[in-house]
C-alpha cells in the first residue's frame, strides 16, 4: 500500500477539519446556536454511517433503522428519568436498580438493547429479500412505533422529557461546545470502526454477499451470518445516536421511531453516497442546511430537498461523494 | 483409491420441469473425471445438484461418505468441494486480493495448502493485479481469480464448470497448464468442458450425459468416435 492520499481520502479529511473549525468559528463568535446545529449534524450522521454499513456494504435496504434510534433514544431517556425521580427501575437477586445519568452507562444500554432487537428483527427480516426486506424492517419499526405511543408509563404519545443533561466523567457536558466534542468523538470513533471493518475480512464477505449471496456460500461462508452480524453492528452504531439525540434534546418522544425518521436516516445516506465511508455525514450536513435554511424561507423545503434526492438518484448515483470525488476506487 | 464424490441415481427439476433423470458418477481421490456431453443436457445442473444450490428429488450424493443432499451450500463447500461456476463469477466490486481472501480457508487435505503466494504463483497475472477491482479485469484473469478463489478454500474437489470457454487461446493454454499443475499435485477435479483435445488427454475417467441420464461412464480410451458422433455431436 502506498501512502498517498486520493480525492476521496482529501475530501475526508477536509471535512474532518470543517467539523473542527466552524464550531470553532461559532464559539468564537459566541453563537452557541450554530453548536448545537453541528450536533445535531454529527449525531444523525451517526445514525447514516450506522445504516451505511447494512445499506451501503451490505445492500440491505433497512427501512426500519428508527427503531433503533428511539431504542437507543429511549434507553437514555428512561435510565435518566429513573435516576432523576429516584423511581426504582427494576429489582433483581435483591439488588435495586434507579437508574443512572452516567452517559457511558447510558450508552451501554442504549447499545446493548439496539442490539437485542436488531437480532430479532434481523432474523426474521433477512430471511426475505428485495422489496420484502424493506416492508418487513418498516413493519417491525411501526410495531414498536405504536408500541411507544401506547405505553403510558414514559408519556405514551406525549413523550418522555429528561431535565437535566447526563453526566460524562466531571465535563460540563451542559456546555454546547463540550457536549459537541463528545458526540464528534463518538462519531470519529464509529467511523473508524466502521473504516476498519470494511477493510476487514468481514467487510470484504459483507459486499460479497451483497453482490451474490450463493457465490459466497460456494466459498463456504454463510451469507445469513455476516448479514445479520453487519445489521447487529449497524444497529448499535444507530442507537448510540439515539442516545446522543435524546440528551441533545432533552426529550423523547415516538416522532424519534416513526417511518419518517427511517426516511431521513436512509436520505443522509443516499444524497452522500451510498457505501461511501463519509457519505452520510454529509448528507446530514446537506439536510440540516435544506431544513434550517431553506426552512427558514419557506415551509415547503421538503420539496427540494426531494428535488436534491432526484437528481442524486437519477444522476450521481456515488451521491455528494461521488460527485466530488469520482467512482470508487482501490489503491 | 477411496472414492470421494458418489452421485447415484440423481432427479432433479426447475419447477415442474424434470432436468435430470437419472445421473451416476463418482469422483475417486486424486482423479481428473470429465462430465461431457452436448448443451442442455445437464452437466450445470448436476453440478448445481452437487454444491446445493438445487435440491435433487431422487437418489443421493455421498461427499467423503457424508450424505450432502439436503445440506446448505456454504456447508457443503465447508466440507472441501470448490466450485469454479460457469461464467467467470468474481466479486466485481472487490479487489483481486480481497476476492482471493474473503475465501481463504484451511481444508483438511493432505495437499499442499493454498495460499495468496502460491494462487499468485500459479497465475502470475493475478499477483500484477492484486490491488485492481476484478470488474477491471480480462475475462481470461476473471477465470483465473475464481480458480484461485476456489483453490483458496483448500478444496479436496475442485469442480470446474466450463473453465474455457469463450477465452482467447493463449489464455485458454494458461488455464490448460494450471490444471495439469493441479492434477500432478494430486487435486481431485470434476471438470466440465468442450473442448476434447484438451480435456481428454487429462481425464482419468469421462462421464457423458444425455437427457439428464449418464449414458457413459468409462476410461477416455472408450469413448470411440461412435460415441462421441453420438453424444457429443462432433
């Protein structure tokens, strides 16, 4: 391997340094606003590198992924409310259990439960293909939609309000600029997991399987293991964002699981690139730009929004990436 | 010599349609077997019978003494047979690298063990390319990638599905040499091909199909040109 950098890798790294400097630049000028803006940006785009790695790898068309973010959203939420009411969470070999506000706990959780039920999910929804895939990941998202709505303990419809913001070691994370460099870590971090498996062994059965699953048996690896697995990881990743959005907020509410969300997640994907490693924090930064700007001119922005997703789809399939960085290459 | 591969008596269909009827053949250890015979008449099926990929509705198939009938694909390949499909089937978004890696695995033979170097030893072509998509490649050096990735499974069968065909004639002698190599080597190989002059100075033994039924099944000397005018149209 050499070492030298191609477009994509320097258009990577630039963006690496944008998501330094502009809240850097708004700190300066003392406009927290854009902060919690950039957050907002790095958070979701969490939640798209966790759908690309099913998606874009693995060619599984999740349109379920909200599950997982209001699981993971709803794992913060219900652990803080717990501890911040002092209301017993469950009690086990006589150890009570009030919950917590420590964020690597939360994170944890919020994880841990992602990922029990994207192995449920996972297990039946890979057994069908194509279309089929699509409606049975919507259909297992809309169950646990309807689920929230109807569980009245953690506010059923109304959602579920966390008032103060949780803790992580002795950071003030209340600070906007310190709670975005938490998020943009954990983003950092996912990426590069996500970097690594797909030049792992894994990764390369993972984009086998997506171009023929019987070509990869014929090699003695089971596709329904590596997609399940790759779906698992991808969960997780959509659920620590969950999390994060849900602290971000301070608020919780079945808005966070709804078939919408699962749009959006997959549109950060699509309009970044799909399979391309920093494509859906670009297309996150793309619809926030759409949805506060333009939002903020007209209502209607959605509509082009859908007229950027129409051309990617019809004439940069690579999506932004793609555009600016060519067809994917190998070394 | 122990016998490896043991079809007996196989039916398989595509729906409704019967494809085979009634196909026998047996792969011993160390043997180069040839299955002939003209288009249509079930060589693809009988292979795809074989590695799993459709279910046969009669008879058995005996791998190593297993019964591997009702098994799934990637089991059976985990068992050591490596298919080399019928039209140069790579990863095309993987590099030649990750093509020959991702099938990497330790087969119990008592052969020598396939690695990247000695894939890449084999088809020198492959080592120039390492880094390149296989989309990238000719259709000669698709070939040889699927070869190598069979081989990088440590197969104790190696089943090779037309390996030649539509390949320029230098490329062709390439793949030629290569499984000569295999065969001096000891590697078992069910192979598929129309080309006779080639095929059956190196076959140990030749099963010929005709309607989905084994018609012949012998030592190359007995397929006399009757045989041949009558089964394999030359």
């Amino acid at each position: 391997m050499m070492l030298s950098v191609n477009r994509e890798q320097k258009l990577n790294i630039s963006f690496i340094a944008l998501l330094f400097i502009l809240p850097a630049v708004a700190l300066s000028m003392d406009e927290p606003f854009y902060i919690t803006l950039m957050t907002k940006v790095v958070i979701l785009a969490m939640a798209g590198v966790g759908l690309n790695l099913a998606l874009g790898l693995g060619g599984l068309i999740s349109f379920g992924h909200a599950a997982f973010f209001g699981i993971g959203g709803y794992a913060a939420g219900i652990l803080a409310t717990h501890y911040m009411n002092d209301e017993l969470l469950f009690s086990a070999f006589g150890y009570e259990y009030f919950g917590t506000d420590n964020m690597l706990a939360i994170w944890f959780a919020a994880m841990f439960v992602g990922a029990i039920a994207a192995i449920i999910i996972g297990y039946f929804s890979l057994r069908t293909k194509g279309v089929y895939f699509i409606m049975i990941t919507l259909a297992f998202a809309q169950m646990i939609y309807y689920f929230a709505i109807a569980w009245p303990t953690y506010g059923g419809e109304d959602g579920l309000s966390i008032y103060v913001r949780n803790n992580l070691f002795d950071l003030n994370t209340l600070d906007p600029i310190i709670f975005y460099g938490i998020c943009l870590s954990l983003l950092l971090l996912v990426t590069f997991l996500v970097s690594t498996l797909r030049n792992s062994h894994f990764g390369s059965a993972l984009q086998a399987a997506r171009q023929n699953e019987q070509r990869l048996a014929s090699v003695g690896i089971r596709p329904f293991g590596i997609q399940l697995t790759a779906f698992v990881i991808s969960a997780m990743a959509t659920a620590l964002a969950g999390a994060l959005f849900a602290d971000l907020n301070r608020f919780v509410s079945p808005d966070m699981l709804s078939w919408h969300t699962s749009g959006e997640i997959m549109i950060f994907v699509i309009l970044g690139g799909v399979g391309r490693l920093f494509g859906p924090i670009l297309g996150a930064a793309m619809f926030i730009v759409f949805e506060y700007y333009l939002g903020g001119i007209t209502e209607h922005w959605g509509l082009f929004l859908g007229i950027a997703l129409l051309a990617v789809v019809l004439f940069a399939r690579g999506g932004i990436v793609g555009v600016i960085a060519g067809e994917v290459k190998h070394d | 010599m122990a016998t490896l591969l043991d079809v007996k008596g196989i039916q398989t269909f595509y729906g409704q349609s019967q494809a085979l009827f009634d196909v026998n053949l047996k792969v011993r250890e160390g043997q180069v077997v040839a299955l002939m015979g003209r288009n249509g008449m079930g060589k693809t099926t009988t292979i795809a019978s074989i590695c799993g990929m459709s279910r046969i509705a009669k008879g058995a198939i005996y791998f190593n003494d297993v019964d591997v009938s009702k098994m799934a694909s990637h089991k059976i390949a985990q068992l050591g047979i490596g298919l080399v499909p019928e039209g140069r089937r790579c990863f095309a978004n993987l590099t030649v690298n990750e093509n020959l890696l991702v099938a990497a695995r330790d087969g119990q033979t008592h052969l020598k063990h396939w690695d990247l170097q000695r894939v890449e030893a084999l088809f020198p072509r492959l080592a120039e390319r390492h880094a390149q998509n296989a989309s990238t490649l000719s259709g000669g050096e698709q070939q040889m990638l699927a070869i190598g990735r069979a081989l990088m499974t440590n197969p104790k069968l190696l089943i090779l599905d037309e390996a030649t065909e539509g390949l320029a004639p230098v490329i062709r002698q390439e793949i030629w040499r290569a499984v000569r190599i295999l065969k001096d080597e000891g590697q078992s190989i069910l192979i598929v091909d129309k080309t006779l002059k080639e095929l059956l100075p190196i076959a140990d033994h030749c099963i010929v199909l005709e309607r989905g039924e084994t018609v012949f099944d012998g030592e190359p000397t007995g397929l006399t040109q009757a045989v041949q005018n009558q089964y394999l149209g030359l």
